[in-house]
C-alpha cells in the first residue's frame, strides 16, 4: 500500500509569507484609508530611472521594503533612502514590512555601489539606512562607516544623512558611526514607551533615547533627528513626554508621521491622526525647542530630507545668532 503523504497547507503558506514569524498572529483587518492620506500610483518617467538605477547597482531601498506611500513623489525627484546590510532584519517588529530571519553575510562591494548611484543621481543630500544586524558583532558600525567614507570620495559636496540601529548591546559600535562623522544622525524612537512590548519588543526606549544623547556628546555638531508613528493607540500627554525626553538629549529634529498597517498580520491602525492634529503636535514640538519638525499624516523619516536639511542649518545659524 502506498505511503500517504499528509501536506501542511498552513505551514506550506506561512513559508510564503513575508513575514512567517508573524503567521500564528490573530488577523487583522487594515482599514479604509480616509482621504488625506491617499495617493496616485507612480507613473513618472523619472520615478523609473531611478528605479533602473537601483537595479543596476543591485542596492535596496528602505522606500520599497518599508512600502512608502511617498515613492512615486520621492522617486520622480530622483530622491530615494538606500537600506545596506541586506533586505532581511534580525527584529520583528510589530509595524514594519521589511522581512525577518538570518541575514546574508555583509557584501564588501556594497559602499562604493551606493557611492555610485549617489553621485549618478547627483544628489544634494543622501539618505541610507539599514536593517537590524544584531548577528554582527558591531551591529554593521563599520559598514556604516564605509558607505559613508565611499560617498564623501566620490561625491563630497553631498551631505549625508543616516538612520540606523539601536545597537543594542554592541559595545563601541556609535563611536565607529560618529567618528565617519554623518551629517545627520537619525534614529527612530517610533512609539511611546508603554507601546514598546507589543509594538517595537526587540528594542527598549531607553537604549535608543541613550543613543542620540551620546551621538551629541560625542560630536555636538552633528545634527541628530528623530521620528515616531502616529495611530497606534498613544495618548497626547504621552507624545508630549516623549518630545520633552528628546529635547532632553538635544535632539535638533524630530518628525512624526501616520502609521499604516501594512498587512493583516502587522499592528492595527488604532486610529487615523487628523491633519489638524498633526498640525497641534507640530505646534507642541516647536514651543518645545527642536530645530526642525515635520509633522503630517505623511511624513516619514526621510522624506522632504533634502530641503528639510537645508532648513536645519538655516535654523542652527539663526538660534547661534540669537546667542
């Protein structure tokens, strides 16, 4: 009698998620997308230069993984946020679409790929980012600083802004990354500290508050940012704490977005922030003290970064001049 082969159709479609670790989570329906937080599907020539661009050069951009509702825009105007170290995070984070597992081993060719396509695109101010690689022992500190060594050889009038890690537990890992001396430091608290355990459970606010506050210790000229998710169930008078923490470590920048839900298995979207909300916490962040805020159901960490840092510097001289 022939043997019965007996198929798992849930763990068969759960390898086919991009997100298997998230497959025994309950669903979750994503909700209709109210008006102002629309947008058109890409179509701009230029939007597929820039894409070819990136395929040529085999780079990955946090614009694709993450899903942004900004690409057409950002890409039609040969803007784009390049994600080193892979397309496969060590974290699993709660509201993020890029994918989680093992990592690939670190590619050497990968800083001067990135050099390339920066100086091709002739950009004025660059972005680059990376997954989380809590399987090196730096974390990719070291990679950071090489991507940025490669830009400022071939395209030195570019300024250069990162978002990366937390680090955690990677002992020296933000000396190497100050040291290449970026032009901007961003790292994302993303949520307020009560919403840690469910939604970033890998990271601690703490860790990441500590961070930006010893990049300026380190290095008080580079400009440090930061951004949270709007939507996932934070109270006012907890934004308001967390604004308060940032000025604290003297972050010059800050940024706040609506969150989106980008599959069934990620957080829901606890409710959709107003643009005359936004406008009210933009408002509170700067009687606070930061630089610089970008606060709109849109917003993203790098988007507008271009303009965005021409306006920070213009704010530093100015607050100097004040002095």
């Amino acid at each position: 009698m022939p043997t019965r082969v007996v198929i798992d159709h849930r763990k068969k479609d759960a390898a086919k998620l991009r997100h298997p670790e998230k497959a025994h989570r309950p669903d979750n329906p994503i909700a209709r997308k109210p008006e102002w937080i629309r947008v058109k599907a890409p179509n701009h020539p230029t939007y597929h230069e820039t894409r070819s661009l990136m395929r040529d050069n085999k780079l990955v951009t946090v614009c694709e993984e993450a899903a942004c509702p900004n690409i057409g825009e950002c890409w039609s105007q040969r803007h784009a946020t390049m994600m080193i170290m892979g397309e496969i995070c060590t974290r699993a984070c709660a509201f993020c679409n890029v994918s989680t597992g093992m990592p690939l081993p670190l590619d050497t060719g990968e800083p001067e790929r990135v050099a390339e396509a920066v100086a091709r695109l002739g950009l004025r101010h660059v972005v680059i980012t990376s997954v989380d690689r809590d399987d090196l022992a730096d974390g990719g500190a070291a990679h950071f600083a090489a991507v940025i060594k490669a830009i400022r050889t071939v395209a030195p009038q570019t300024t250069i802004e990162i978002l990366t890690p937390d680090f955690l537990r990677k002992n020296n890992a933000l000396e190497v990354v100050v040291e290449a001396r970026p032009d901007v430091f961003n790292h994302n608290l993303e949520t307020v500290p009560r919403l840690y355990p469910t939604i970033r459970p890998g990271a601690r606010y703490y860790q990441s508050l500590r961070l930006l506050d010893r990049v300026k210790q380190l290095d008080p000229s580079i400009f440090t940012k930061s951004g949270l998710m709007l939507g996932l169930g934070e109270e006012k008078m907890e934004l308001a704490q967390v604004m308060d923490d940032l000025r604290v470590a003297d972050v010059d920048f800050i940024t706040m977005g609506q969150y989106l839900q980008p599959t069934v298995k990620h957080a829901p979207v606890a409710r959709f922030v107003t643009p005359e909300e936004f406008e009210d916490y933009g408002g509170m962040a700067r009687v606070k003290g930061f630089l610089q805020v970008s606060a709109s159901p849109l917003t993203r960490s790098s988007y507008h970064a271009d303009s965005d840092f021409a306006a920070l510097r213009e704010a530093r001289a100015a607050r100097l001049k004040e002095m």
